[in-house]
C-alpha cells in the first residue's frame, strides 16, 4: 500500500474528465481544475440572475437601474469624437485545460498513479465514491 490512505476517482461534472483525488485533497470536489470550477460558478450565478430578471422586482429594479443611467447619459454636455481607427490584430487560440494535461502535456494519460491536485503519489485501492463519517446511532 502507499502512503495515501485511499483515492477516488470522479468524473469532472463540467468537462466529464476522469480525475484521480487523495483522501487529503478530496473535500467534495466536483470538478477536475478550479477553472472548470468558476465556469460552473459563473453559469450557476449567470442562471440566478436570469431567474432574477424575470420577478417583478427583478423587473422593477432594472426599470429603476435603466432610469438612472438614461438621467446620468442626458447631464453629458460634450460627445468626444472618434478615436483613430484600430487595427485588428489576429490572437492565437488558448485552449483552457485541466491542470494536470497543462503540467504534463505529452505524458498526462500515463501518470494515472498520482494524485491530479497535489501530484502525490496515490493508493493502488480507487474508489469511486465520497468517504462516508461513521456515525453512532443511539437508541433512546
């Protein structure tokens, strides 16, 4: 056995990525990287919003926000004009991904012993669910 008590092995909820947790990073983890993680956030806060948007006071307030932005544009006095004309420039294509294929591009797949967050080495035993607290049930 190794010096890990125990991994798990989940699937990134965002990218469906296999990931392979110690028992001393494993909090709950859902996600594969903590940029699958403020993706997720942003969509969830994104859906909040939206289910805001629809109330009527979500309603209200964005009449409200949109009144005081219309007052704000009328006290403008002067317009300044158009800046010089930029050129567009072409930018190469970054491609998000999970921490471990960042750190080991070419040899990601065959580290499959190690732990995807700490890159510690992990048990040979997986599971592939939450560590579970013993509880003491007490009869009354």
């Amino acid at each position: 056995m190794s010096d890990v008590d125990s991994t798990r092995l989940f699937q990134c909820t965002l990218c469906h990525c296999q990931t392979l947790i110690c028992s001393h990073c494993d909090h709950g983890n859902q996600y594969c990287s903590p940029d699958c993680s403020r993706k997720a956030r942003r969509k969830s806060l994104r859906r909040a919003n939206q289910k805001y948007s629809r109330t009527r006071k979500g309603r209200h307030n964005n009449a409200e926000r949109q009144r005081r932005f219309r007052q704000r544009k009328t006290e403008k006095v002067t317009d300044q004009g158009s800046g010089p004309t930029v050129v567009p420039v072409l930018l190469p294509l970054l491609v998000k991904t999970p921490v471990l294929n960042t750190l080991f591009p070419v040899i990601a797949r065959s580290l499959s012993r190690i732990c995807h967050f700490c890159l510690a080495r992990i048990s040979d035993f997986i599971r592939n669910d939450f560590l579970h607290r013993q509880t003491i049930h007490r009869r009354w």
